[in-house]
C-alpha cells in the first residue's frame, strides 16, 4: 500500500514538472512574438553618408625610379650593367721564312729555269715562272731576276745575291783549318795556294747595257771569281753546275 502511494506521488511531481516546463515554454514564445512585432515593418532612418575625397593621382613614370631593378639581381648579386668589350684580337705579324737557294740557271728555249732548294741543304729542284718553291711561289723568272710572292707580296732578287755560297764557306773553312794543322804538326801539308792574279781590262767584253745601267759581256777564258771588281765594274752571274749562268760585268 505503501509502494502505491508513492507511485502516485512520483506520477503527480512529473505531471507538475511537465506542466511547469509548458508554461514556461508558453512564456518565452509570448515574448518573443511581442519583440518582433515591435521591430518588424519599423521604418528605417536614413543617414547620409560623408562626401567621398577624390583619390590622389599616382605619379608619373620615370625610368630612373627603377635603375636598380635592372643593374641588381637578387639571384646574381655581382651583375653590373656595365658591358664590357672584349678589344680586338691582334695577330702577331706573320714572320716570312729565308729565301729559297739558287744553284744554276737555264735559260732553255721552252722557257728560263732555275735549280734551286727551299734553304742549303735541302734536294734542288728546276723551277720555273708559276712553280712553287716551299712558301713562294715564282711570279717571274729571268737569267739575272727572281720574283716571288709570298703572303700576298712580292718579293724580287738577282739571282746572284740568292746563289747558295755555303759549300764554297766550308771549302775554306776547311782550307784554313788545313793550313793551321800545316803550321802545328810539320809541312805534311802543303801551303794553300798563291792567290790568282788581278785581271786586267782585258776581261771586259763588249757594251751590252744602256745609259743608264752601263754592263759589259764576258770574255770566253775568263776564269775570274763572282765579284772581282776590274776598272769600276763589277763581276756578276750565277754560280751553277755548268759554270757561271749569266755572267756580265756591271758598273758600280
């Protein structure tokens, strides 16, 4: 009977708390709809808002205002805006090579021809005007002249002053050194021989140059030196195999 009771009583404290939490919902919804009815359809004061100021006009464009971006690089911090020219090369002036040697001259009716090496020593061969000779090649080619052209110049001798004199230096270099070991060791060698005799005017042929470069032929039987000098002319030719090609007496 107890246990009934208090059923009851537990029934009744909910039923009150429900109705409590009825009310109270009832409440708030009351005020709420008051709230809105007095804020809804309420006309809106209207403000004006203050005069905008004008934007200030950005400035001009200058190019200097951005030298630094263009001479400083924030990947490459050594970069300067400064070219810098590499000068010219220069070449070094080409240095042309010695003459080639002249051994003989033949003056053959298809055409002159010289015997001649690139420098004393090296194998001769016949050349004539259009061959080429080491580094020149001959341009014209006559018993007395030589031209060359070597790196777009041209070069002309006599052919005398070509003439390769180096076989003639040892043969009296070794003269020299057998008169020495003569005088050294006892006369098992035999002195050198009395120097030849002048020649006389009698070795000059007749006229064979002008006014102006005065010459004279050679005399068959001559047997004088290149260069031998008689009555202010001077000896002159080319020392070959055959003898001396082109051989005359120049005025000096």
């Amino acid at each position: 009977m107890a246990g009934k009771s208090k059923l009851v009583a537990l029934n009744a404290a909910l039923a009150a708390g429900l109705a409590l939490i009825i009310w109270q919902g009832a409440e708030v919804w009351k005020d709420a709809k008051a709230q809105r009815k007095a804020t809804v359809n309420v006309p809106v004061k209207k403000i004006t808002p203050p005069p905008m100021a004008p934007a200030k006009k950005p400035d001009a464009v200058q190019s200097a205002t951005y030298a630094d971006v263009a001479s400083k690089n924030l990947f490459s911090k050594d970069r300067n805006p400064t070219v810098v020219v590499d000068p010219p090369k220069v070449e070094p002036p080409k240095v042309m090579p010695a003459l080639p040697v002249v051994y003989g001259v033949l003056g053959l009716p298809s055409g002159v021809k010289a015997i001649m090496a690139e420098h004393p020593g090296a194998p001769s061969k016949p050349v004539k005007a259009g061959d080429t000779i080491g580094e020149f090649k001959v341009v014209a080619l006559d018993l007395s002249k030589i031209k060359f052209e070597w790196d777009g110049r041209e070069i002309e001798r006599d052919l005398d002053a070509l003439a390769d004199r180096t076989g003639a230096a040892v043969v009296n270099a070794r003269a020299n050194g057998g008169a020495q070991a003569s005088q050294s060791s006892g006369p098992a060698v035999p002195p050198p021989a009395a120097p030849a005799e002048q020649p006389t005017s009698a070795v000059l042929g007749a006229d064979a140059g002008t006014p102006d470069t005065p010459s004279r032929n050679c005399v068959a039987g001559d047997n004088s030196p290149l260069g031998t000098v008689v009555d202010g002319y001077k000896k002159a030719g080319v020392m070959s195999p055959f003898g001396i090609m082109g051989c005359k007496w120049v005025r000096q």
